[in-house]
C-alpha cells in the first residue's frame, strides 16, 4: 500500500514509529510536508503538486497537522480525499475537533458530559461570565491554545477579571472553564481507535501547576480506566467523527467530565507508558479500511 504522512517534521516520534511500522509491514511511506503542497482544483482531474511535480495516488494518508496550520493542512489533506485517498482522520472531523467551542458545543448537544464552560464577546459581560462557571477558582483557555499554553487558573474573582479583560485586550477567544478542584491536577488520556480505547494513562501536573500535559513536565503511569469512562471516551470520539483520538477525560465528583479531543494525539507519551504498539493499531485500521480508490464519507 501507498501511503502518506503530512507532517511538517518528520523527524517526531510519532511520524518516525508510524513509518517504521508501515516499513516493516512491507508499505511505501512518504512524509509530506502540507505546506510544501499546492493544489490544482479541477473537477476532472483533481490534484495536489509537491515541490514542483505533482504527487501520484497515495492509497492512504495519515494527518499529523499542527494545530498552528490546520487551515491550510485541512485543505491538503481535502485535496487529497477529492483524489480518492482514505484519511485515517478525515478533514471535516479534524477541523471540529480544532474548534475548541464548535467541539464543546457538538459533545453537550450529545449529552456528553464536561465542566462547565463559558463563552462570550462582550467585556461587560464578565461578571455573569465568572458566576456562570461557578465562580472563581476557574480556569481560562485560549480558543487556539494547545499543549496547556494559554491556560491559566485564576485562583480569585479579581485575578480572574484581570486574565479575562488582558486576554480580551488582545482579540483573543477564550473560553471561561469550572475548575474541577477533585482531579488534584491529574487526567487521563484516552487513546480511541476506531470504537476502542486501546490505552489509557493518567498523566498528573508538575508540583505547583494544574496542567498535566506532558509537553509541561507532567508525569505518567498506566491507569485502569471504568466502563464509564470507557464509554464516554469512545462517544467522544464518535461525536467529532475522528477514527483516531487522544481523549482527555476529569475524574469528578459528580462523574468523569471530558476536557478535550485531540484529533492528532502524540504516541510517545502513550507508547512509552503503556508499553503499547501504538503506532501498530493505526496500521492496523488503514490495513483494514483503507482500500485503492476508497473515497471518504465526508470530504466537506
């Protein structure tokens, strides 16, 4: 089989176990970088060019996106859907799951629960904003953000104000989150492929943060995960239509709450701590449902 990885660095571990697997099981592998692609929109013969030559049918591609590009990585990775290639996530998904609210917002209409979230535009809007969420202590978030940048904890009302109005003052979007005090500063990440979490860790915050990616200095150890959590992992990722997912779930008084989908979860993290071929069950799904000429369900 043929397939593609759009990564900007090919050189991350998750890109360098995904090609070495694909290796080993005897399949051509290209990393492409998507913003070294262009793209000729013809309703007769689609197609996307490389560095001056156009690039052949890939039979499967496997977005890695960074969040720092999705605009222009989901119109690659579209481009390459219209040419028939089967997406392990496909594009309408990934662009979802990159808007924080637009996911939020798709996971409550599902009854999925989460902490309690507010959204506005308006500064003369804070203070029901504040009381919305439970008031202070609570949790600010950049629409944007990523990897635990621009999220802070506002231990007071009045620390709370100022984030909120210095965020605003920037034009930037921002989410206004309940902090769930109970988690002590610990989640856990679901890796979902397919209907199935394969592997479960729980990662806990450095001493003195509250956020536990480890692009932070977080921890991680292996965790026995309950049928609940199991369920509202999968539901999630069925929710934003992502076949692969890294699910970031709260363990709260009142239930586990989801925090986040991330449609392009590292494998490092998760492979080193479970111990899991990670990498090998995302092989394993192209294997099984990506077929030459196979067009994606949604390529809007």
């Amino acid at each position: 089989m043929k397939m593609a990885i759009l990564s900007r660095d090919g050189s991350l571990y998750s890109c360098r176990r995904l090609r070495e697997v694909a290796e080993q099981r005897g399949h051509f592998i290209q990393i492409i970088d998507p913003l070294s692609c262009y793209m000729n929109i013809n309703p007769a013969s689609p197609a996307v060019h490389y560095r001056g030559e156009p690039l052949g049918h890939f039979d499967a591609v496997i977005p890695r996106i960074g969040t720092a590009i999705t605009f222009y990585g989901t119109a690659v990775l579209r481009q390459f859907e219209m040419c028939g290639s089967y997406s392990l996530n496909e594009s309408v998904a990934i662009s979802r799951a990159r808007d924080k609210l637009r996911s939020l917002q798709l996971l409550a209409r599902e009854g999925i629960d989460m902490p309690v979230t507010g959204f506005a535009s308006s500064p003369d809007d804070t203070s029901d904003l504040i009381a919305m969420v439970g008031g202070a202590p609570l949790v600010v978030k950049l629409v944007e953000g990523t990897q635990g940048i621009g999220v802070v904890l506002a231990e007071t009302r009045q620390a709370a104000e100022s984030v909120i109005d210095a965020f605003r003052g920037l034009n930037a979007h921002i989410l206004v989150q309940e902090f769930i005090k109970e988690a002590q500063g610990r989640d856990i990440r679901c890796l979902v492929i397919g209907n199935e979490v394969v592997a479960a860790i729980e990662r806990e915050a450095k001493e003195g943060d509250f956020r536990s990616n480890l692009h932070r200095g977080g921890k991680a150890h292996p965790v026995a995960i309950t049928d609940q959590e199991r369920e509202i992992a999968v539901k999630a990722a069925a929710t934003l239509g992502l076949d692969v997912a890294g699910v970031d779930i709260l363990r709260a008084a009142r239930g586990p709450l989801v925090m986040e989908v991330n449609a392009s979860p590292g494998l490092e993290g998760i492979e080193t701590t479970s111990g899991l071929n990670i990498a090998g069950m995302m092989i394993d799904w192209i294997e099984k449902h990506a077929v030459a000429g196979h067009h994606p369900k949604t390529a809007g």
